[in-house]
C-alpha cells in the first residue's frame, strides 16, 4: 500500500475502479483528492448523517473501502469480519454515494472551522492575515473571481479539485461556493464581512474597493490642494 493513503483507499485484496486507480497513480504526497475530499473522516460524517450509531461507525470505518469512481464514490463495509479467528457480524453496507456529498461535508468543515477572530487586516483594503492553528500566519487575498489563500490546506484543496474534474463542477454549481475553494481562512473572512454565499462576497468586496476608491481619491484631492497652497506660496501669491 502507498505511504500516506488511508488503508480504504488501497486494499490489497480489492480491485478499485480505473478512475481510482488514476488518483492513486500519483507520486506519493500528492494524492490530493483521496486526502482532501474523500478521506475516511468525511465518510464518518456521511455515516452519521444516515444514522449510524458511533459504534457501528468505528466498527465500519476501520473496515471500509472507499473507491472514487468517475462521477460517484462507492462504499464497502462488509456484514462479516474475522476477529481473533472468530467470525462477528457488523453493520455492513454497499452504496455509491454522489460526489456532491463529499464535497458539502468539505464545504459544512470548512465553514463550521472558520473563525473571523482570528483575522487582522493586512496591509491593502483586500487583504486579512489569518492565524493558524500551529502559530503560523497566512494572507488572504479577495480577488473579484475567488479568495485565495497562501496556507497549505488551500494549496491542496486547488490540487485536489484539478485532480477530479466532476468534483469541480460540483463545486462550481453550488449555490454557496460557485467555485470558490472551501479554505477556512476564506470562509473567516466571508463571516467578517458577513457574507454567505460567493455571491455575497462579491458584493461586499465591490463595495469595500468602491469606498477604497473613493477615500484615494480624497486623500489624492487633498494632496493636490496642500501642493497648490505651497506652489502658490513660492510664487508670492
């Protein structure tokens, strides 16, 4: 099994699908998508959403097989297992799940870990430095087509949805991201300026370079008045 992949996305004994097998096919460290999107937490949160019990989700997870298929993932946990040499009976389960699904437990994630007080602003009306959780600091940059941010997290998350191109359409169908990446940082900065959706965002950030626009230009107005006063002083009138 590749170093750095969950046990479900590499058995030894399973054939995975040739979508799958692609993910896998990258060098080691990169397999962004498997990591990001579809890794065994999220699974646990979906388990949960269809009202497994933590037991039975503890159980399931230490067995399961997640294959990403092209346009849906396919989940595995069978009814039996050998324990000890004696076969037991767990809660078993064979379902393909929508992408979409992974993808709005990345989105809930990223939005329930945002923190907008652990923002500052940075040194230009688009940016904020937000803080990690190990003490490091990261800008965020509001650009009019997406946020983005210099953290590792986002880094991955950029990879994993180039890595999975129904992902990203996913992505950007949602009415919340329309493609924008689900990076707590930028999620932060949504709440401090108390926007939902991307849509939203773009609002107000048009609306905050409008007023940095305007308090340049009365700022520029009044250094040309002050230099007015002063030319007019050195001429004597």
């Amino acid at each position: 099994m590749p170093r750095n992949i969950a046990k479900a996305h590499a058995k030894p004994n399973r054939t995975y699908s040739q979508f799958h097998q692609m993910l896998l096919g990258h060098k080691e460290g990169d397999h962004y998508a498997l990591h990001h999107l579809y890794n065994v937490e999220a699974t646990r949160v979906l388990l949960q959403k269809w009202g497994w019990s933590t037991e039975d989700i503890k159980i399931g997870c230490e067995h399961i097989t997640i294959d990403v298929m092209k346009h849906s993932v396919y989940l595995h946990i069978p009814n039996k297992i050998v324990k000890r040499g004696e076969t037991i009976k767990i809660k078993g389960l064979s379902r393909h799940v929508s992408k979409g699904d992974y993808v709005q437990v990345l989105i809930d994630k990223a939005k329930t870990k945002s923190d907008p007080y652990k923002l500052q602003l940075g040194d230009d009306w688009n940016r904020f430095i937000a803080l990690g959780n190990t003490g490091d600091f990261y800008e965020v940059e509001m650009r009019e087509d997406e946020a983005t941010c210099t953290c590792h997290a986002y880094r991955g998350l950029m990879n994993a949805f180039e890595q999975d191109a129904i992902a990203y359409k996913i992505l950007l169908k949602h009415p919340v991201t329309r493609g924008q990446l689900p990076d707590k940082h930028i999620f932060a900065v949504w709440k401090y300026l108390s926007a939902e959706t991307f849509n939203q965002y773009q609002h107000v950030r048009q609306q905050r370079y409008d007023s940095f626009l305007e308090e340049t230009n009365r700022h520029g107005l009044r250094l040309n008045q002050y230099a007015g006063y002063d030319e007019g002083e050195e001429t004597g009138f």
